[in-house]
C-alpha cells in the first residue's frame, strides 16, 4: 500500500491513495476507507475514472463539495447515521 494523500483539482477531479476499500458509491457521495481511516465524500455528478484497491488508489471526477474523515462515515449514507 502507498501512503494516503489527497489531490483535489479545481474541485473537479479528485486522486486519492491510500485507498482500502470504497463502501458506498453514488453519483452524489463516496465512503471510503483509507489508511488514515473513513472518508465521506460528497458533490454532484460523480464517476469513477479509475480504481486499483492493489494499490489503494483512487480517481473521482465531477463536482466535488465536501471532504470528510470521521467515524461517522464508515456506516454508510449521512442520512443513515443521522436515523441511527
């Protein structure tokens, strides 16, 4: 595994590494796991462009708004863990 690391450009194409695992995908939000933990990811219009778990990296484009690590989001969509 490499380390993680982030690259955001223009909000519109996102390269993430140090992807372990994507548990929810959706043209408006991603959940991931990453070396460092979970990572929400929320924004409009989402696909993706390349995805290679063997080398935990990950490629996203479209409209990017939100970038969130936190526990929360390994359960799954915002809207099931405010439910819970």
């Amino acid at each position: 595994m490499s380390k993680h690391q982030i690259k955001l450009i223009n909000r519109e194409l996102i390269e993430i590494t140090g992807v372990t695992e994507v548990l929810n995908y959706s043209e408006e939000e991603v959940n991931l796991e990453t070396e460092l933990g979970p990572l929400f990811i929320t924004g409009e219009g989402f696909n993706i462009k390349q995805l290679n778990l063997d080398d935990g990296e990950l490629v996203i484009n479209g409209h990017i708004m939100n970038l969130d690590y936190s526990e929360n989001a390994k359960g799954g969509s915002f809207l099931n863990n405010l439910f819970k």
